[in-house]
C-alpha cells in the first residue's frame, strides 16, 4: 500500500479508508487491523475486510472503495488484496492439490482511488454468479487443513460466465471486444487463459502480460488482475484507451470492470 500512495504522491495522512480482500489469510480481527497498526494509520479511519471471493476478490474489492469515494471529500481510498495461497499447500496425490501446487503463490497488491481526472477512470463494473457450479472450484476443509479443490471442467465453466460479464460491459456501450485495446485477465492457468482467449477472440499480444504474470509469480488468487493491469500500464496506454478487468474463481463467479485511460 506505501507503494501505491507513494507513486501517486501521496501518503497514509491522505486516506479515508481502506478496503482489503483476502480468501487464504482469515484471521479475526482482520487484516486491516494489522494495517492500522503498523502503518500508524488514523484510529479513525474506515476500514473493511472482505472474505471468501476467492481469485475474483479484488474487482468486488474496487467496487466497495469506489462507493466509498462519494463520502471522501479531497481524501483517497485504497483497495488491498492480500493471499497467502501457500497456507494451502497439501501433500498428496489427489489431481487438485497437484495442480494447486505447482499453480499458486503468495502475493498482495494495491490499488488507489481518488477523484482526479488522472490515471484509469473506473467505468462499470459487472459480475456474474454460477453457484450451482461451486463445486467446481473451491476451498474444502479436511483434518482441520484447507485444501484447493479444482474441476477439470473450469476452463468451459469460466469462458462462459467471462463472455457473459464482457458482453453486459460493453454492449450498454455500443463497444465491441475489438474496442478494447488492453486486457487486465487473471492468470487462471494455461487452459484457462487459452479458453478465454479463443471466447473473446483476443489475441496472442492481448493476453501477453496476463501470460507473463503466471509465468513470473504463478496464480496468486486475488492480486493477480492487479498485477497484470500494473504491466499495462507500464507498457503504456494512450488517452481514451479501453481496458477490461477479468477475474474469476470461487462462487463460481466472474467479475469484470471496465476501465479508460484518462
């Protein structure tokens, strides 16, 4: 977070409030305490600790810091995600847990939200809820241990209520997916990224930092998206340039916010 606020000049005074996400690291209180705590925040300031949006977490995150803008005045909000995906390595010879290993890591992003005509405009979000498919992808508990379980069948499962979640962000718009010049898409594994890929008809260059991120850091559940949007944007985006927001995971659920550069 000190790195998100410095590189928009600002520092811990300057916030209002702080909404941090999390699927791997529940602890109670929450991780927003801790937050509080070491980083000497004000004892007033709101805080809010989302739990169980799994990979998904940090677009239902950004939703819940932009409302909160309204009552800011001059003063930003930053959107923490946060996973210990670790906490969840198991040994075992079950399909998921091997998958699960060698996909997930640890890691924590942040994001901050202000009212200036700077940066990435937060157009609309869009999300799209599967719950008779929760099975397919989740968190079981077994011998007091979370264990990560995966369905064969994600990549169908997923392209469909991605496709789903684009089409309620762009059509309302009169946009196309070939409008949209920058694709900020959680790294769901290789499978996944190419099943989303061939649904939206993106292409190899659209999917490149998403590609990239997993190749470097893995699946990291919720921060993910907010590391890929962070390697756009060091490629550089024009002014008026489009960018959707895809993540995706435990609900079964599908989230998407559309962007624009300002």
């Amino acid at each position: 977070m000190l790195r998100a606020l410095g590189s928009a000049g600002l520092s811990t005074d300057d916030l209002f409030a702080v909404v941090v996400n999390t699927c791997t690291g529940y602890i109670c209180p929450g991780i927003s305490t801790y937050l509080i705590e070491s980083l000497r925040l004000q004892r007033d300031i709101k805080v809010y600790d989302l739990v169980g949006s799994g990979c998904g977490g940090a677009i239902p995150n950004l939703e819940i810091a932009a409302s909160l803008l309204e009552k800011s005045g001059d003063k930003v909000v930053a959107s923490i995600s946060v996973e210990i995906c670790s906490a969840t390595f198991q040994m075992g010879n079950d399909l998921s847990l091997l998958v699960s290993n060698a996909l997930f890591g640890d890691g924590a992003a942040a994001a901050v939200l202000w009212k200036r005509s700077q940066g990435l405009e937060l157009v609309a979000s869009a999300s799209c809820y599967v719950p008779e498919d929760r099975e397919a992808i989740r968190f079981v508990h077994k011998e007091g241990q979370l264990h990560n379980q995966l369905s064969t069948s994600l990549p169908h499962l997923v392209r469909k209520a991605v496709a789903r979640v684009v089409g309620e962000l762009l059509s309302p718009r009169s946009l196309r997916t070939e409008d949209v010049m920058h694709w900020a898409i959680h790294t769901g594994g290789e499978k996944i990224i190419n099943s989303i890929k061939d649904e939206l008809g993106l292409s190899e260059e659209q999917v490149g930092a998403t590609r990239r991120i997993l190749r470097d850091y893995g699946n990291m559940s919720s921060p993910t998206v907010l590391f890929v949007l962070d390697q756009l944007l060091q490629a550089g985006m024009n002014r008026g340039d489009w960018c959707m927001m895809l993540a995706f995971g435990a609900g079964l659920s599908a989230h998407g916010f559309l962007l624009r550069q300002s």
